[in-house]
C-alpha cells in the first residue's frame, strides 16, 4: 500500500499579513481550510504540521493534524526555502511514526482556495505521469516576452528583448505562475534533490479564482470574500 505523507509547513511571522496562518475567516483561522481539505481528501496516511509557533501548533492539533511538530529557528527565517523545512518535516514524521512515506504533498495554508477535487486530481496526474515531482500554477496575466517591463541601464524595456521576441502578445510563449498550492515528490526526489524543475516535473493548471497566494492584506480581503461565498 503506497503511504502518502501530507505536511503543511506554516511560521508563526509573516510581514505582509501579520499572523496570517492564525486569522479569522467566517470564525476559523486561515490554516483550517488547508487542514480540513487535507483530511476529507482521503487520500493521505498521515497529515503533519511544522511551525515555530506554539499556537499554530496547538490550533492544528485541535482541528484534527496526525502530527504537530516544532520545526527549528534555522528554518524559521524569512529566508528559509520550502525544500529543506519540507524534508525536516519528512524526517521528523518517519521517525515519530517508525515508517517510511512514499510520496509527499506539501499544501500551503496561504493557499487556500483549492478544493478537494485539485488535491486528488494532482495526485492522479503524478501518478499518470510517473513524474518525480509536481507543481501547480495558473496562466500568467502578465508576459515577460510581451508587457511585463524592468530598468535597467537607466531606461525601462521588456523584461526579454531581441529580434526573435513576438510583437503581439497572441504571439508570445505561455508563461504560468506558480501559485504554491500543491507540491508533490517522490521521496528519494525530495530527499536528494535541491531543484524544483527537472524533466520529469509535471505541472497541474489551477483558475485564477483558486491561485491567490496570500502576501498582502488585499490577497487576504480576496481570501476571505472567496471562502465566505462557499457553502
């Protein structure tokens, strides 16, 4: 039987929205959404929080988490990169529970308009794929080879230039933005790989309505209008 590891990885810290994992909507924090859908998706042997923060922890106990744990303050920084705090939680999990997983989600409480539907979904096309790894994202609004722009050598201009680049934007390369949703791996991937592309990274495409990724206190308004409308 494949044992599939779910972890949600929050800090205690956020500058954009200060406790954000811990906010009110429609009377529950933020980091019950995530956590509920990870439970009723029924797809995961175990489900586990990694935080700094002692009362993230305790709120994630009593919604229901298989596994709390206190992750280290050398991965609690602002600059902390996701891959090593997921293998943390990876490790920690296989020795609490004296197994190994298989494969590895990891779903994002600042992310929490998917639906149950997106995390079983993904899990499939990893699977159909035979992929190492999977990520999710949704069509970018903006094109680096057509409208997104930048200064540089004291002057604005498109972000790519030269002769190749199109000149209308019907024209140019889809480009995506990763909306931190859902990551899968296989084990051996995330335990020895540093990458997050390779060629057998696969990618599951979200709508805009279950992309935002919140930074900022007008991500959480959006947020919360969104999760208020659903019944």
């Amino acid at each position: 039987m494949t044992k599939i590891l779910c972890t949600i990885c929050m800090r205690g810290g956020s500058k954009g929205v200060p406790n954000k994992n811990t906010k009110l909507i429609n009377s529950k924090p933020l980091l019950f959404y995530t956590l509920d859908q990870a439970i009723k998706s029924k797809i995961f042997s175990k489900v586990v929080i990694s935080s700094d923060s002692e009362k993230i922890l305790k709120i994630s106990k009593k919604y229901g988490a298989d596994y709390c744990l206190k992750r280290p303050n050398s991965l609690s920084r602002d600059t902390s990169a996701k891959l090593p705090v997921v293998r943390h939680a990876l490790i920690s999990a296989e020795r609490y529970f004296k197994t190994n997983f298989d494969i590895i989600f990891d779903l994002d409480a600042t992310s929490p308009l998917r639906n149950i539907k997106d995390i079983q979904n993904t899990l499939k096309q990893f699977l159909d794929e035979k992929s190492n790894n999977l990520i999710t994202a949704t069509e970018a609004n903006k094109n680096p080879f057509f409208n997104q722009i930048m200064y540089k050598r004291n002057k604005y201009n498109v972000v790519l230039s030269g002769k190749s680049i199109p000149k209308r934007r019907q024209d140019a390369p889809k480009v995506y933005d990763m909306n931190a949703s859902i990551y899968i791996w296989k084990r051996n991937f995330l335990i020895k790989s540093n990458s997050i592309f390779t060629s057998k990274t696969s990618l599951y495409l979200m709508p805009p309505e279950r992309s935002c990724d919140i930074d900022t206190k007008l991500d959480f308004d959006f947020v919360r209008y969104m999760l208020s409308k659903k019944p």
